[in-house]
C-alpha cells in the first residue's frame, strides 16, 4: 500500500511542478486560459470524480470499449459526448470563451 501512495503523490507533485513550470517559463504557451486556479481545481477534482464514477476514463472507454463492443462504454463515450456538446453550447451562450 505505501508504494502505491507513494508513486501517486509522486505523479500529483509532478502535474503540479509541471505546470508551475510551464507558467513561469513558457507563460506564452498558456496564454490566458487559466482565469481561476480554483476553477481549475474544481475541474480537476470533478474529473476525477467522474472516472472513478464510471470505471475509467474518456479515452479507456472511447478507445478500448468501443474497439471490444462494450456496450457500458458504448454508452458512456455517448454521454461524455453529449454532455461536452451541452457544456459548450451553454458556455458560448453564456458569453464564455467563443
């Protein structure tokens, strides 16, 4: 169990540093994106949630579901589909990034 603690927080520091990095060095690259670093946690926390919730992620499911006739994934491609078509639509309506 530590090992797995260990390497976990290990890739967390890591994301961390790496776009601490980023910013400092290639602020460029960024660009203004980022309005909120709160905001951005709260993404990264509800994407998070929302893997563990459906037993993998975007790319597991779209790529690897798909590609073995999961009809579990087949589903879930389709509703990380239809709630990210959703979630621009109400963004752009809300005046947010066009």
């Amino acid at each position: 169990m530590r090992g797995d603690v260990i390497w976990r927080m290990t890739f967390l520091v890591g994301l961390l540093i790496g776009g601490v990095g980023m910013q400092a060095f290639l602020p460029e690259r960024i660009g203004d994106s980022v309005r909120s670093l709160g905001l951005v946690a709260a993404a990264g926390l509800v994407v998070g949630v929302g893997t563990r919730l459906g037993n993998g992620c975007t790319s597991g499911h779209g790529v690897c579901g798909i590609s073995r006739f999961w009809p579990r994934s087949m589903v879930a491609t389709l509703i990380f589909m239809v709630t990210g078509a959703i979630t621009v639509v109400a963004v752009r309506l809300a005046g947010g990034v066009s």
